[in-house]
C-alpha cells in the first residue's frame, strides 16, 4: 500500500494505544505464572498478536475480551510445529529463554526481516546457565531443548538489545541455583529493562542489582491484574506533530511511566517546543524549532521520529547513540538518511552519530512528489508521515506496515486534519 500525505494543517485530539512492550511483558509474566492472571487494555497488534499466538502453542490459554486478556499461566507443554514469531524481536528473545522451562525441543522462526536480527549473545548467556541452545550463526531460528535451566552466573554484552538480559531476567526465578547476570559492556536501552523489572514486581518477583549485575534467588510467580500504560513511542509522532502544528492533545500517556521514549517531551522543550501536561494528557503546541544534540542511546527508537523534526529545525541537529538502530526492522540510520536526502535534507551518517541540516536553512530539492521507501519498517513510515503532514509532497510505498505497532496510524492522523491518500501498489 502506497501513501501520500499532503501539507496538512493539523490539530485537535488523539489517543494514543496502548503499549507494545508492556502487553508482551504482562503476557510473558502472565504465562509463567500459575492460575489466572488479566492483562488490562492490551494492544491488539501484529507484535503482541505473535506473541500470543507462540504461547497458545506452548500451552497457555488466552482468552480475549474487550480491553482485557485472561491468561492460565503455568501450563506449558513441547510444541507440535516450529514456533513463529513473526517480526516481533521481543517475541522471539524472550520466548527463546522462556522454552528453557518446557520439556521438549523448541524451535524458534521469524520473518524475513527477524531472522536477519541478532540472537547469539542471547544462545550464549544462556548456555552459562546450563540451557541446550543451538543457534548456526549470529541470527535465528534458535533451537531449545527445554527442562536444562540450572542457574548460577552467566554473562552478556548490555549494548546489543536490552532483550537479552529481560529474557534471562524473565526466567531467572525457576532455576534451582540462584542467577547472576553479569553485563560485560555499558548498558544501553535501560528503561527498558527497568519495565521488566517493574513488571516483575507486580507478578511477586524480585531481582537485586548491583553495579553491573542482576541477581535473581528461585521464586514463584503470583498471577495478578497488569494495567498496560499508553505507548510513549507511539505518541512521539503526535508529540513531534505538535510542535510543527497548531497544537495536538494527546491522551493516555502515564507521567510516571518507566518507558524510556517518555524523554521526547524533554527533547521538545530542548527545541523550543511548547509542551504542557495535565493528567493523563499532553498537548504540544507550535513553535519554532531549534536544533538539538542528543544521545538516543536509551530510547533510540526515536532516532526517526527526531531526525524528522530536525530536518524542519533551524541548524543543525546532532544525534548520537544510534548504532544499534541499524538492527531493528531495517537499518535506521541509512533509511532516515536516505529518505532525507530524498527531501533535499543535507545529512552526514556516521558509525554511531547522524548530523541533520534543517530544511529552514536550505531549499527542497524538489517541489514534486518524493517517494519514501517505508523498507517495511513501521517507525520510518509513520516518522516521514509525520514530515509530509508538515510540508506535504511525500509518497511512503509499503505504509501498511504501521500494523506492527499502530494499525490505525493513518486514520488517527486523517482524524485530525491530516490529508492522506491511500493506493494500491
């Protein structure tokens, strides 16, 4: 499906959906415990959709409701086919150490772009605590032979994924030994771990920390009632909208939230954004835009979002802590800066470092239509959607992928101004 958007003169209300790394999370802690536990006003998506769909072949029945999921925890079996995870990295990692647990063999598959991510350091960490995994290469399928968790130390790199260690953490109270994991480099993306801790605690479990390691003693999982917050990376494109509009309020968002994407509204201000929060509600309002510098090391999911706001900066705008953008559902970096360039942006792409030109300071190359290539990534179609809406002419080929995270994106967007037409490809 292709997109294109239009200058659009934007504003009103929107509500963003609910979070996909807290619904896999409260799934995950649901199923490892026993008895009945409700996970409350989960996101239905093409992510947390995968991720049911691998526990219901391992034995864990879910029963969908409206805004509620009812999970029998505890009942797990060997698998009768491979288990897919469809793109969903968080799926596919933390069912990897979860199959630990099963009796059988388990063997884990993705999607094109998934079985091109890295699961290795993962496999390895693993063996330190006596799992039989068997990977060929850096990348998936993983194979488990499930019921071999024995615990003690184990050790991982903290700047590949923060994944990783939320999937030994996840597991870490069945083994009979108590588990330390210890990180051998900085980690990196640690709200996110923080939200598996937090998770965790909700469900009885309990982990000590000390400088660079986790230590987790054999426990119990208590089934509970987990509340899944709104999205903050999903309302990052309507925070960025926002400040490049006549103003947008947007809802559901927590301000005690521990998701790391939670920093926009601090790199909004950083810009000259106006930015006020009442509640549940945020509402960003126009302004003009400053360049900024910015390490996106622990939320670098918004590398997309935030080069798209300093391509419409006045100077230039430095990001640093993107190296591992390049290893999610495409390469970021190279796709953020070709779609740019595509806009007549000028941008420099480093190791781990983007330098952004504003388009204030320079002319568009052209006053046509540019074609974006999404690369089936959904954070680069709904970012550049977000550029289009602010000064029009962008065409994003493959736009359907939003499904993964956000399936109404594009409504949502029309439902406030928007101008945006849908074709076929």
């Amino acid at each position: 499906m292709k997109i294109t958007v239009r200058k659009s003169q934007v504003k009103g209300k929107v509500r963003v959906p609910p979070s996909k790394s807290q619904t896999i999370r409260g799934l995950m802690c649901a199923a490892l415990a026993g008895g009945e536990s409700e996970v409350i006003d989960p996101l239905i998506c093409e992510d947390t959709d995968a991720a049911a769909e691998v526990l219901s072949k391992v034995g864990i029945q879910i029963q969908r409701e409206k805004d509620l999921w009812r999970v029998r925890g505890g009942t797990f079996r060997a698998p009768d086919t491979d288990l897919y995870c469809g793109e969903s990295a968080t799926t596919l990692r933390f069912m990897t150490a979860i199959c630990s647990l099963i009796p059988g063999r388990c063997r884990l598959v993705g999607g094109p772009s998934l079985s091109k991510r890295p699961v290795k350091s993962l496999s390895e960490a693993l063996k330190g605590l006596g799992v039989k995994c068997y990977i060929e290469g850096e990348t998936p399928p993983v194979t488990i032979e499930g019921d071999t968790l024995k615990g003690g130390a184990t050790e991982l790199p903290g700047n590949i994924s923060s994944q990783f260690i939320s999937a030994l953490l996840l597991i870490a109270p069945f083994a009979e030994e108590e588990v330390s994991i210890r990180l051998t480099t900085e980690l990196t993306s640690r709200p996110y771990v923080l939200m598996t801790l937090q998770c965790l605690k909700k469900f009885g479990i309990n982990v000590r920390t000390e400088s660079d390691k986790f230590m987790v003693a054999r426990q119990t999982y208590q089934p509970t009632r987990f509340q899944v917050e709104g999205d903050w990376s999903s309302a990052s494109y309507f925070l960025a909208l926002g400040a490049v509009s006549e103003g947008i309020e947007i809802e559901n968002l927590s301000s005690s939230s521990p998701q790391g994407d939670k920093v926009m509204l601090d790199f909004l201000r950083s810009m000259g954004a106006q930015v006020k929060t009442a509640g549940n509600s945020v509402t960003v309002s126009q302004a003009k835009l400053r360049a900024i510098q910015a390490d996106l090391a622990d939320c670098i999911d918004l590398l997309p979002t935030m080069a798209v706001l300093a391509a419409l900066a006045e100077g230039t705008s430095e990001f640093t802590g993107v190296e591992r953008a390049r290893l999610k559902e495409s390469n970021r970096v190279a796709a953020v800066r070709e779609g740019l360039e595509r806009m007549g942006v000028t941008v420099t792409e480093d190791r781990d470092r983007l330098t952004i030109a504003g388009l204030t300071t320079q002319r568009r190359a052209t006053d046509g239509v540019t074609i974006i290539d999404s690369r089936d990534d959904h954070r680069i179609a709904m970012a550049f959607g977000v550029l289009g809406t602010a000064v029009g002419g962008i065409a994003i080929n493959g736009a359907e992928c939003v499904t993964k995270t956000f399936p109404n994106f594009w409504d949502t967007l029309k439902s406030i101004g928007g101008e945006v037409e849908t074709y076929a490809e």
